[in-house]
C-alpha cells in the first residue's frame, strides 16, 4: 500500500503548490483533484449544462476518460480528458465557479473518489493528493494528514496574482467575493464538506515560503515513519 500524503485545504491556500513539490521531494505520484473535477465543469460549460441538472453532470462524470501526466522537471502536470489536453482551460475563473457548484453532486463526488483511489493504487511509493475532502473522505486512513490554510486576505492575494500571470483581467475585490462565496458552498454543502479531519495537522502558511511549508510536511512524514532517501528541495 502505498504511503498517502492528504492536503486538504480552503481555495487559494496553495495546497497545490505545495503538494507538487511535497511530491517531487518524495518521488510521490501527484494527484491534483481539483482539477479532475474541473474537467467535468469545463465540459459542462461547454455543453451548457446547468449546475443544477445534476443527472447529466454526473452522466458527464461517469464517461469522462481523465489522465493526469507525471510531474515534469518544472513540476508541471497535464491534464487530459477524453484525449484532449485541458490543462489552460479547466483554470478559467468561469470553471472555478462551475467547479465549485459541480464538485457539491454526491455521483459525481463518488466517481472522482473511485478514480483517485484507483490511481493511488497503483502507485508503487506514494501519493499525494490535496483537495477539499482528501483525509476525511477518500483517504481517511492516510498516514499524514494536513490542513492547510492561510487568512482571507491571503489567499485572494495569491489567487489574484496567479491570474493576473495568466492575463486574466479581475480586480482583487472580485477574487476577494467569489473565494468568500466558494468558502461558504464548500463548508456548507451536503456532500463531503470542506473541514479539517480530526487527525490532521493545521498549517497556517501566512508568512511561510513554499519551501518551509513543504519541509514541515516532510519532517511529518519522517515522524509517521516513512524514510527518505536522498532528493531535497530546491
């Protein structure tokens, strides 16, 4: 069984920042799962399917082929889906809202943590995953849990930035509200809601570097008893 590694965390925590880098340290296969689950709302946009027709989104789940590519030297992953490479495309703000809405359908929450739970094992060292329901959910019995966070204001600022680096035009005070209104749905919903598993380490990261963060999760991972070998951080 391989050794699992769950980052859970609020949107724009940059859990998945550091979740690559917490796998390219290790030698762990990385799972973004938030962006299996854009993948279905960026077909569903394209579709104009509405959110709320939750059978045909979850139909859109049950066929959808994802294939998520090792990590690259930069630490980059691709992201397909029924061949086709999305990786651009499922980071559009209009996904994130849809993703947001989606990822609350109990089938198409099953299918997704069927398919994250068919790569891991197939891992033959380790995984890392991060989402909104990874050690409480689809991986409770992960040997390191971690909840990372950092204030509001923070991860706006963050989110922001990695917008304005793609040519997004937003103003802060427009990715201020719409994390406030994905904060809520995701605490709130029916299905799987975002909260910190009872076992899991909180981490703050207002003020941390990614490289101090990921080092935390390492020497976390040294206590629970897994030895790395060789590596390090760049």
């Amino acid at each position: 069984m391989a050794f699992t590694v769950a980052i859970d965390g609020p949107a724009g925590a940059g859990k998945s920042v550091v979740a690559r880098k917490t796998a390219m340290a290790l030698g762990f296969t990385y799972i973004d799962t938030g962006a299996m689950y854009r993948t279905i709302a960026l077909q569903a946009l394209e579709r104009g399917v509405s959110p709320d027709d939750s059978e045909t989104v979850s139909c859109i789940a049950i066929e959808s082929q994802i294939v998520l590519s090792p990590l690259d030297a930069n630490g980059d992953q691709r992201v397909c889906v029924q061949g086709r490479d999305v990786t651009q495309e499922i980071r559009a703000p209009q996904v994130s809202q849809m993703t947001s809405r989606i990822s609350a359908i109990p089938q198409v929450r099953s299918v997704m943590v069927e398919l994250q739970r068919s790569i891991s094992r197939e891992s033959l060292r380790g995984v890392v995953l991060e989402g909104r329901d990874i050690g409480t959910v689809v991986f409770p019995n992960a040997e390191v849990k971690i909840f990372l966070t950092a204030s509001a204001e923070e991860r706006a600022k963050r989110r922001y930035l990695e917008l304005q680096k793609r040519g997004v035009e937003i103003s802060l005070e427009a990715v201020l509200s719409e994390q406030a209104e994905r904060d809520e749905r995701d605490s709130q919903r029916a299905a799987s809601p975002l909260k910190p598993a009872e076992d899991s380490r909180y981490l703050l990261t207002d003020g941390l570097t990614i490289v101090q963060v990921v080092e935390q999760i390492i020497a976390l991972c040294v206590e629970k008893g897994y030895r790395v070998e060789g590596g390090g951080l760049e």
